[in-house]
C-alpha cells in the first residue's frame, strides 16, 4: 500500500477590525514525516546563524536586520522545502462579514468559537484534499502522526481539540484511508520558553507564513521589515492564486490557498448546504495597488 506519514502544524491570525481587515486566516503547515527532522534542522540552522533565540511573530517584526534577515531566510528555506515536497503550506481565509454567525447558538464570543472551529475543520480537510487525497493522488493511506496547533482560549467547551470528523471520513474516496495516530490536537504556545517543545518552532513558521501572506493580501503593516519578509512568498502565492490552475508550476499541489464566501451567507443557506460554489482561490493582493505603502518589489 503506498502509504504517506505527516506531521500537521496550525496556527491562526484573528480579524483586525480597527483596519477595517474582517478575515480570519488560518495556516495549515504540513510536514512529510520522513524530512520532519531535516526540516527542523534546519530551522534551527538559520535562527543560530542570525543568532535569534526569541519567539519570531510576524506582527512583531520592527526593523531589526537580523530578525528580518532571519525571517526571509526561514521562507526561503520553506520554498525550497516545498519544491522538494518535503513540507506543504495551505491558507484558508474566511470573510467574517459575510458569514451569519446565527447559524450557532449561544453568546456572541461563543458563536465565534463555534464558526472559528467550524471552519479551522473544512480548512484542514480542504488542505487534505489538495494535497494527498485528490482523485488521481496516488497515495493510498494517509497517515497523521502528530497533529499541533498554538494554544488559544476558548469561550465554550468545544470540540476544536477532536481530530476525526465523520464528515472527512465519508468523503476521503474509494480506496483511500485515512489514520489518526493521535486522537486529540496538541495544543502549545509558540514561546519555546513556555512549551520546553521543539515543536513551538514550526508553529512559528506558520505564524511567519501567514502573516507574510496576509501583507501581499491585506497590506496592513507600513513597516518595510515587513515588507521585505512578505516579498519571499510573492511569487508563489501569486502562482497558486490563479482562477486556473498553473499545473506545471512550481509550487502546484505544494502550497495551497482558499477563500470563502464570494457573497454574504445566511443561516438558511449554509444549512441548506447552498455554498459549494462560494470557495475561491483568486484575491486582489493589496500589494499591487497604487494605494499600497510601502515599495515591495524593490
């Protein structure tokens, strides 16, 4: 049976409503189970080099040459990762003002709990689906060893820890299994002071992923440190964000994006299942228009 063993690593970034950004991301960083500790090697390699012994979050990014200068290479690395298809990177972004939150019951902290978790689930399933259980994927078991996502604070006692759905299970395709080693989500900081895991550097890997996507996406940061971090993914992002497929690319089924609703979704429509064709994977990039501050490309 040709069998494919992966570790999943999570992470989100939250709307920013005070810049009028209303998405919630979330970032799904898949690594081959044969290369995890080549990859973490690696990671480690860079941070000793730019001699970064500090939690890296994206948002947190000043000016400061070696913080950045270690950042663009973590990409680069991720990149050439992700050629290799060593590691995978998918980003789902969900557009809160078209959503009814209705749909749930309880407070209005609670409802977002419960959409966050409804759709950090189609995310992780949709990131499955691109990668390795597509129609014509040739892997027959897939195999998730280890499943890990930065810890958060919950407002109802929800199931976003539970890992096998029986939604997934029903429509993983004839002739494909997919296993669970673990059957709860490992949730620790991203601060390797506080996990004591060596796990908590690939959580900020993802954190660096997202947050560089969203400033091609969003713009929010004026920073050029930013910038320059953000300007690693461009290519690729832009490459996987295409209305049509870029088959031979360079980065097809290795990165991945997926945006969701085109329009506003009432309660009685998502019940009623009427969404299928509100996912999209083509977004303006805030760094393409005149508006935009900051220089990217150079």
């Amino acid at each position: 049976m040709n069998e494919k063993r992966i570790h999943i690593f999570f992470d989100e970034r939250l709307p920013v409503k005070e810049l009028k950004c209303y998405w919630t991301y979330y970032g799904i960083l898949i690594i081959d189970s044969e290369y995890y500790e080549e990859c973490l090697n690696c990671i480690l390699k860079i941070k000793n080099k730019w001699r970064i012994d500090k939690t890296l979050h994206f948002t947190d990014i000043g000016n400061n040459q070696d913080e950045i200068n270690c950042c663009c290479c973590l990409l680069e690395m991720f990149k050439n990762k992700a050629f290799e298809e060593k590691c995978f990177f998918y980003l789902f972004g969900l557009d809160t003002q078209k959503i009814d939150t209705n749909l749930w019951e309880g407070s209005r902290a609670t409802k977002k709990d419960k959409m966050f978790d409804k759709f950090f689930e189609i995310s992780t399933w949709s990131a499955l689906r691109w990668f390795f259980l597509y129609n014509d994927s040739k892997i027959e078991e897939l195999v998730i060893e280890d499943f890990v996502a930065e810890e958060r604070s919950r407002h109802y006692s929800g199931n976003f820890d539970s890992l096998i759905s029986n939604v997934w299970l029903r429509n993983i395709g004839k002739g494909k299994n997919l296993i669970f080693e673990k059957k709860k989500i490992c949730e620790i900081s991203d601060d390797l002071d506080k996990s004591k895991d060596a796990r908590s550097h690939f959580i900020q890997l993802v954190d660096l992923l997202i947050g560089s996507s969203c400033q091609l996406l969003d713009g929010l940061a004026s920073i050029e440190g930013k910038n320059r971090i953000a300007r690693e993914m461009y290519e690729p992002l832009k490459e996987v964000s295409q209305i049509i497929p870029k088959y031979n690319g360079d980065f097809f089924k290795k990165i991945g994006v997926g945006f969701f609703p085109k329009e506003r979704r009432t309660k009685k429509q998502i019940l009623n299942g009427n969404y299928g064709n509100q996912f999209y994977s083509n977004r303006e990039f805030a760094c393409e228009r005149e508006s935009f501050v900051g220089d990217l490309f150079n």
